[in-house]
C-alpha cells in the first residue's frame, strides 16, 4: 500500500496537480487499496490532524505578520536597521537582512517578511545603485530567516508532527538564525565593497537614536513575545494571539496606519494562508497515520541504519535529501509528512529532537529560494518586477551562503543547543 501511495502521489506532482491535493488523493488511493479501511478513516484523521491546540498559533502569527505590514510597524523596523548599519558601504543591504531578522521575531512567516520588508528595501537598494536581481536574491534569502528565528510556523508544525516542545524549539531557532544572519551581512558587505556599490547608502537614514524613538514600539514587540515565552508568562499559542493584539493597537491607535477597510483586506489574506496551511496539514495527517499503520516508520529506521553506520553520514544524507525534496514539495507538506518519520531515526543516532528539528527546518527552508517552487522567489519577483530568470544567477552565491551554515549549525549542535540548555538545562 504504501509504495501505491508514493507513486500515485508523485504521478499526482507530475500532472501539476497541487501539493495538499496531491498527497490527499494518494491517501485515498491507499484507503481504497487497503480493503480493510473505509473512507471513514479520512475523515477522522482530518480530524485529528487539526485538533491540535499548537496549530491555534499558526492563524494568529500569520495575522499578526499582516497586521505589521499594514500598520506601519515593519516601516519602522527598516528605519531602525538603516540606523544601525546602514552608514557603511554596503549598509543597505545588511539593512535588509537585519530587519529580516527583527521583522522574523514575529511574523514567523518567511513570505510574508519577502512582501512586507522587501516593497520597501528593494526599491531603496535599486535607488541606491544595486541591480535589481541581486536586490530581488538578496530580499528572498533574507526573508528565508522567517522560519527560523523564533516563532516560527514550521518550527510549531514540527513540534504539533513530533510531540516535540515547541518552546524548545523556538529557542533553538536563535543561534541558527544568528549565524546565517550573520554570514549574509558579511557576503552582501564584501559584495558591495568588490563592486562598488553602496557608496551612497548612508544618504537619508535617520541617526540612531531618532530611528530608535521612532520604532520603539515596533522593536518592543518582539521583546515582549519572546520575553514573554520564555519569562513563562505565556506559552507559544498564546503569544500568537497576543502578538495580534499588540499589532491591533499599535496599528489602529498609536501609529494610525489601520483602518477598517485596511482591516478588511489584511484578514482576507490571512484566512487564506491559512486556510492553505491547514488544508496541507490535514491530508498530510491522513497520509502520514497510513505510512505509520504500514509500518514505514520502523522500515526506514532499519533501512537508513543498514545505510548509515554514524550519525555524522545519516546527517549529511539526510541535508542532502531534504535539500532535494524542498526544491518540490512545500515546506509545511515535507514536515508534516517527512518528520514523525525520521525524527525517531534521527534519535536512535543520538540526534537531540530539538537539533533535528531546526536542521530540517533550515533545509526545507532553502526550498523556499530555490527554483522551481520557491514560494519566497516567487514573492521577491513579484515584489521587484522580474521574471524569475533573471534571479538565478545573483541567487546562488546566497544559497551557497546558507548551505555552507546549515553544515555548520549540522555538525556543530552546540549552535542549536546552547541557548535550549541555557533555559531548559
């Protein structure tokens, strides 16, 4: 049964039928095979995929990014990042990837940083003197810090898939999140000083402390999410909500950038990506308690331990399969159905959940920037106004950036482990 599931579904990919869809008609192809199941069971395991009291927080971040956007508060964030180390050559673009990152702290959704950072960097960066499709490459990698930084939807998709703490891993999102930062800041600077560009990107930024005022607000917000977290006033799933709460008020009555009818096009949007993110999660569900009942779990667990005889080689296979699976499956499809299966596998080489976790999830993210289903390609396009070809080639240096950090958050766990030891012991 299992291998008809498989091959239907990749027949399913091949006729451009979508993901969620794809993977749901597998499952009842395998229902229908099986003999011993009715389509009943479908209906339940929907069910059950979805009554998961994590999942409330995916709706309300993805709101709460929307809500950033609209309100004026993502605006500030890129004044402040301009501030910081905008006065440099090459300033405006580690400006982006810095306020990636602080926009990251709430959103917890890498296209939605693409569109709300990105219609306001990208022209800047343009303006400034730097091409158009390295601005676009640029915008998309940066945005990919979404999903890991914490909170993070994939990251609340793995733990609800795993029975893993999503608070363990939301904190083991930070070291990962500073190093590939980090690493793309220290690229696009050393790009900008070989060619030439921004030389001018100190031209029209606010001083410091100004830009500080000014976004206060919008920087506290992250602070009182994570902070909150963490101090234990609220778990995760509440956070979402009162992360829509603070950008309600904020938006409407301090930076009055809100307004109902505003409100109006923000909520349609969101219930939309949700509505896509759940519709995902609940075939994915239905797929995955088939594989489980035909006993693939325990089959691959033997499989890659007869493949693999150390943990470093089962990591390096595994970054290169999920590198290959995220260039076509979505990222939320690929947790859902990918991480109750080799978590346990990963653990019996000694692969702390957590690490695991924020390795796969930083893998399946390239998929995002990555040709030919990069969701956050695809928005970068969109956002600058270019065909997707011409991205390609200003692309791969960031990729090659990224790789080069998921080996190093891969083999040095202490990256993804030090602040998760540093709060849960």
């Amino acid at each position: 049964m299992s291998q008809l599931m498989v091959i239907s579904m990749l027949v399913f990919f091949g006729l451009s039928i979508p993901v969620a869809v794809s993977i749901g008609l597998a499952s009842i192809t395998g229902v229908l095979y099986d003999g011993h199941l009715t389509l009943l069971v479908i209906a339940q395991q929907i069910f059950a995929s979805l009554d998961k009291y994590p999942l409330v927080a995916v709706p309300f971040f993805i709101l709460a990014g929307n809500l950033m956007e609209a309100g004026g508060i993502s605006e500030r964030m890129v004044d402040f990042a301009k501030s910081v180390v905008g006065g440099m050559q090459g300033g405006l673009a580690c400006s982006c990837v810095l306020t990636c990152m602080i926009f990251a702290a709430v959103a917890g959704s890498s296209v939605a940083t693409t569109f709300a950072v990105g219609a306001i960097l990208i022209p800047a960066m343009v303006k400034h003197g730097y091409p158009k499709p390295f601005a676009a490459s640029l915008q998309a990698s940066a945005a990919e810090l979404g999903v890991i930084i914490p909170p993070s939807i994939p990251m609340i998709l793995f733990a609800v898939s795993t029975d893993t703490s999503v608070g363990e891993l939301f904190i083991a999102g930070i070291g990962p999140g500073i190093v590939i930062s980090g690493a793309l800041m220290l690229y696009v600077w050393l790009y900008a000083r070989r060619h030439g560009y921004g030389k001018r990107d100190g031209e029209g930024r606010l001083a410091l402390w100004p830009a500080f005022k000014r976004a206060w607000l919008a920087l506290l917000m992250p602070l009182i999410i994570l902070g909150g977290i963490y101090g234990g006033v609220f778990t995760p799933t509440e956070a979402s909500a009162v992360a829509v709460v603070y950008a309600l008020v904020v938006g409407f009555a301090i930076y009055r950038r809100l307004t109902i009818k505003s409100l109006s096009a923000v909520l349609h949007r969101s219930i939309i990506s949700t509505a896509v993110i759940m519709f995902v999660i609940a075939n994915a569900g239905v797929f995955g308690f088939l594989l489980n009942r035909a006993g693939v779990p325990t089959a691959l667990g033997e499989w890659l331990g007869t493949v693999f005889h150390d943990k470093y080689a089962f990591l390096l296979g595994i970054n290169a399969a999920l590198f290959i699976i995220g260039m076509f499956i979505e990222t939320s499809a690929s947790i859902v159905v990918l991480a109750p299966l080799l978590l346990p596998v990963a653990m019996q080489f000694g692969v702390d959940p957590a690490h695991f976790g924020v390795i796969m999830v930083v893998n399946l993210a390239l998929g995002m920037v990555t040709p030919p289903f990069g969701v956050n390609l695809f928005a970068a396009c969109a956002v600058a106004d270019l065909p997707i070809e011409r991205l390609i080639r200003p692309l791969l240096p960031f990729v090659g950036v990224v790789v080069a950090c998921l080996m190093l958050i891969t083999y040095v766990p202490e990256i993804t482990l030090f602040f998760k030891q540093l709060v849960y012991g």
